[in-house]
C-alpha cells in the first residue's frame, strides 16, 4: 500500500497541511521569493474535484 495515496484518501487534511507548509516555506526560501514578486500558482488546492 502507498502511503502517500492511504494518507490522502483519510482525509487527514490537518495533517497533510503541516507537512505542505514546512516544505513550501522551504521552497520559497531557496527560490528567493519575496514580497513583491508574482508567483503563478500551478498546483494548488487537495487533490480532490469540486
């Protein structure tokens, strides 16, 4: 079983959440993302459809 895919079918979004930001602060720190730049966004949202 994948656990990435049984953590997201849970719904345990909270715990997913935590995960993501650590990463993307991390993310923006290494890229030198500061305020004032544009950012586009490609991959937002859950995973899941409306």
């Amino acid at each position: 079983m994948n656990p990435n895919k049984a953590l997201w079918e849970k719904g345990d979004f909270t715990r997913i959440a935590d995960c993501m930001r650590e990463s993307g602060e991390a993310l923006v720190q290494r890229l030198g993302i500061t305020k004032g730049l544009k950012v586009l966004d490609l991959g937002c949202g859950d995973g899941t459809t409306a």
